[in-house]
C-alpha cells in the first residue's frame, strides 16, 4: 500500500475537465487526486447488444480525457467492475482520504452510491458529492409548503425566479490540472470491456447564436436539422449545463425552458421514484392495453403506414437521434392508436436514444400516454396526417427517412386513424370510471 495519500476523483456523467464542480473541489483539496472512471457491469451486463453507441461515446471521450491529461504528465484510471468491488482493490493500494463526485439522482446510482459511502466510511474514508449535473436539484425548487411541484408551468416559474436571486457559479477545474497524481493510469480498449465498435457518428453541439436565436420558429420543423444536438452532451456530462444555461439566458427562452423540463422531470423521478415502472397518476392503472407484438413490431422497425411516424422510427434506429416533434408523435401513435403500454415504448427508447436519460425518457413517456404529471388529457390524441403536414409540408424529412412512401408498395396504414382515435379515447374513459 501507497503511504502518500490520495483524494480519488470519480468521473460518471460529468466527461469533461472544464467547470466540472466536483473534479474542482478535488483538484482544490490540497492532495494530490487520481482520476477514474468505472465502466459499471451492473449497468453494462443489462445492455441487449455488445453494440451499443453510448458506450462507444463514453470511451471516445475518456479518450479524449485520457490524451489531455497524458500531455499534462498524468493520467486515466479506466476500469471495469463492480463499484464497490473497484473501491475496495483501490483502497488496498492507496492510502484515499476521500472520494469526490458529482451527485446522480436516478433510483440505481443512489443505491450504489451508499454502498460505496459505507464501504469507504468503513475504511476511514469520506464520499464527497457535489451537485454538477443541473442548476436545482431535487430539494431547491419546491412549493412554499416544501412539497415537490408536480406541475411544470409553476415549477419553471420558481425555478427561474431562483436562478435570479442566486447567479450561477463557476468551477474553473481546468486551471488546476497539475493537481493530479503524475502517473500515466490504464486504459482500457472498447474491446476490453466486451464491446464492439458501432460505426455510428456522435453529434457535435450546434451552440451558435443564431441557431438558438432562432430556436423557437425552427425547433419544430425537423428536416430544418435545427435543434442543439446537445442531448447526448448533458446526458454524460461532455458540456456543463451552466454553460448551456448562460447561452440561453442570452439567446432563447425557449431553449432555456427546455433545459428546465429536464430538471422538472429529474425532480419528480427523485420524489416519486415509482414511476420508474408504474403510472404516475395511478388512475390510469385500469387502462386495458392492446399490446399487440405485431403491431409493436410494425412501430419500432417504421413500417405503420404513416410516413411521419415512419420516419421518426427510421431516424432512430439509423442515428440513436429523434427530432424532438417525432418522438412526441410516435409516443402518441404507439400509446393511443396501437393501445401498447407506453412501457413498451419506453424501454425500446431506452436500448435505442444515444440521450437516453431515464428522468426524461420517462416523463416524456408518461406525458404522451397521459398516464403522468403534468400530463396531456387523455383524449388528446395527435394526427399523424395533420402534423405531417403542419410540420414537413414539403415531406422533405419523410423522404429522406422514408424514400419509398409515395411508391405502390408502400405499407397501407396498419390502423385507421379515425377508428384508433375513438377506441383510445373510450378505452381511457372505461378505464376512469
């Protein structure tokens, strides 16, 4: 064992080395820190395909975590394991005073994270979490009563009333990178950890100004290609949401709502962590789902015969990307016209979106079905026609995802929308009463 002692600095959904608020208290601790980051098999052993992009973005971007510190005379510690397993091999090496991170709120990384706080509290060592991946968490946002908003209209209200009164702060982690052990660390290849390159190409953020100036008018048309792309960025941390709220300060309150239902969505996964797998509005339970596999089957590969929900799913499953107006449609068709459990949906998002993050992934969700918070009325059921035709009038996103639909051979419209919008509706209406 090592005499000279170490602060561990534990990467997770924070890839970066600038304004990372954890890595700053770390590097600021007056002990030399050694960075790591942990490919967790209790995560990676549930994954359905040893071809999965997101764990090809981490690895690109430990890569790049990885040269910068290299240049800087030090390293990377990259392994693969079960955390607390990990900890407890580290701590027969080196003599830690303590382990900084940035807090993850979802219902599995506070299950390990106290583990891994027992196990090193047992062995005279302390677990640091500092708060990085949003501006408010769980506890800073809620009604004068101290309850959780279960509403987002007032939820957003509060939460930008706050951010006036308390300046966001700054955590320049990158002008201390000397602070880190000087050792070169280990790196594991993608292969080593079971995995195979996927050949999919990540997105750079698209931040311009005039991109977010613009957000409001053009977010909604997707053949525009006018969104951020900055989705699988703030889900692993790549880009500081500080930075991504300054820019929306500056340039678009649109966008800067839409950073803000991410945190209203995170909250209520914190307070209610049922609906991780059950409807958050239990009135809903009731709701006799068709969950036909055929027409499921029909829905992920984009073969409805409507050619928007088509293309969504298309664009999906080819990218890991959906344009934001498309994953609200396709959740609708596949909640209200086929009448499949918006679990189904959920789940198929989940192994699909590079973003996937589960707080989103599953309000969005429960949003679409209306079984959630905050929820569209049940009767609210979108025409895939009509939004066609509001939202790609000239079908140049169709016919770059779906070339073939104005061809004879296209598939004929597995559900009638007419028929498929009063089933929903009556459906819904039995299953209150």
């Amino acid at each position: 064992m090592q005499t000279k002692q170490v602060v561990v600095f534990w990467f997770r959904r924070d890839l970066r080395l600038d304004d990372n608020h954890g890595l700053y208290e770390a590097l600021k601790s007056g002990v030399p820190v050694l960075p790591l980051f942990i490919f967790d098999t209790e995560i990676l052993d549930k994954l359905p395909s040893k071809k999965d992009a997101r764990v090809e973005f981490i690895h690109h971007h430990l890569e790049k975590i990885y040269q910068e510190l290299n240049r800087n005379g030090s390293g990377l510690y990259v392994t693969n394991g079960k955390p607390a397993e990990i900890f407890r091999e580290l701590l027969s090496k080196h003599k830690i005073k303590a382990v900084y991170a940035n807090k993850d709120y979802e219902p599995y990384a506070l299950h390990r994270d106290e583990n891994v706080k027992k196990l090193l509290q047992a062995n005279h060592a302390d677990l640091k979490l500092f708060k990085d991946q949003v501006i408010f968490e769980e506890s800073e946002v809620v009604k004068d009563n101290g309850k959780p908003y279960t509403v987002y209209t007032p939820f957003s209200r509060k939460w930008k009333a706050k951010l006036l009164e308390e300046p966001l702060s700054n955590f320049p982690s990158e002008k201390y990178l000397d602070n880190f052990i000087k050792q070169k660390g280990t790196f594991l290849s993608l292969q080593l950890i079971g995995f195979e390159p996927t050949g999919m190409k990540f997105p750079e953020p698209l931040l311009k100004d005039e991109r977010l100036e613009k957000y409001q008018v053009t977010r909604n048309i997707p053949a525009l290609d006018s969104t951020t792309k900055t989705g699988v960025h703030l889900r692993f941390g790549t880009i500081s949401v500080r930075k991504l709220v300054r820019l929306a300060q500056k340039t678009s309150e649109t966008y800067l709502n839409e950073l803000i239902w991410r945190e209203f969505f995170m909250q209520i996964l914190f307070h209610f962590p049922h609906v991780e797998t059950q409807n958050f509005n239990v009135k809903y339970d009731h709701v006799q789902w068709r969950n036909n596999e055929q027409d499921f089957k029909n829905w992920c590969d984009g073969k409805t015969g409507y050619p928007m929900v088509d293309a969504g799913m298309c664009e999906l499953n080819a990218t890991g990307f959906m344009h934001n107006r498309l994953r609200m449609l396709v959740a609708s068709f596949l909640t209200k016209h086929l009448l499949i459990d918006w679990r189904w949906g959920e789940a198929y998002f989940a192994e699909k979106l590079l973003d996937y993050e589960l707080a989103s992934n599953n309000g969005n969700w429960q949003w679409a079905a209306g079984t959630g918070c905050d929820a569209a009325p049940y009767f609210r059921v979108f025409n895939p026609m009509e939004q066609h035709k509001k939202f790609d009038p000239h079908s140049e996103y169709v016919k770059k995802w779906v070339p073939e639909w104005q061809e004879l051979s296209y598939i004929q419209p597995i559900v009638d929308h007419k028929f498929a919008r009063e089933r929903a509706i009556n459906t819904y209406k039995e299953a209150l009463n």
